[in-house]
C-alpha cells in the first residue's frame, strides 16, 4: 500500500503536470506500486533471457531497461506488467538476432573486404568452365 507521505507527492506532481483532481484521486485509488529488490529485477532478466539467447550481456540489457524507464519519464508515459515484459522480451529478440547475425558472419554473409576477391574468384571460375 502507499503511504500517504508518498500519496500526497504523487498528488501534487499530477496536479503540477496539469491532470484534473478527479483524475489524480483516481489514479491514486488504482495506483499500485510494487516495491522489489535490483537483484531479483535481475535474476528476471536473466531468466526471460534464457529463453532466447545461450550468452547474453546482462548489463546491456539492463542498461536498455534503465534508459527505457528514463524515457517514460522524460517523455510522462507510462508502464505496465504487460508492457514491462514485452519490452524486456523485445530486447531478448533482438539480442538473438545480432547473435544469429554474428554466428552467419563469415558462413553466408560475405564481409565487404572479401567482396572483391570473391568477384575475381567468380570471374576465374567462369573462365575455366567456358574452356
């Protein structure tokens, strides 16, 4: 539950941000705040990044999140559960992505520096066969 210290900050920052009292009575009766440890904020990171990729940058991830969070602030969005999990599995997808990219570079993508001898390999090998 919030205390009523913490209530009556919210209230007046609302009202500050120009919201009606009745909507600021409202969001504060619906308000809920989930008080919860970094490390278990982590270990979640963690685990829905399993699902995804083998070996991830935790801390990248986590930066994400932070920068994400300032975001919404800055820009006076909001969050939800819902949104929360989508983004943190938004950023797993894309980490898997850079990682697949990563794991082809080489095999089916042809870095641009090999580019032309490749061009020259082609043109040799079109040679040999027309003899």
């Amino acid at each position: 539950m919030i205390k009523e210290k913490e209530k009556s900050s919210i209230y007046d920052k609302l009202l500050s941000y120009g919201y009606s009292e009745n909507d600021t009575l409202w969001l504060l009766n619906h308000l809920e705040i989930e008080e919860i440890r970094e490390s278990e904020i982590e270990n979640s990171i963690k685990e829905t990044m399993k699902k995804y990729v083998e070996i991830v940058a935790c801390d990248l991830v986590k930066d994400n999140l932070i920068y994400y969070i300032y975001k919404l602030s800055r820009e006076k969005e909001y969050t939800s559960k819902k949104c929360w999990e989508e983004k943190v599995n938004n950023i797993a997808k894309d980490l898997m992505a850079i990682d697949s990219i990563q794991r082809q570079y080489q095999r089916t993508i042809i870095p641009p520096y090999d580019y032309k001898s490749l061009r020259i390999l082609i043109l040799v090998i079109q040679l040999v066969k027309s003899c």
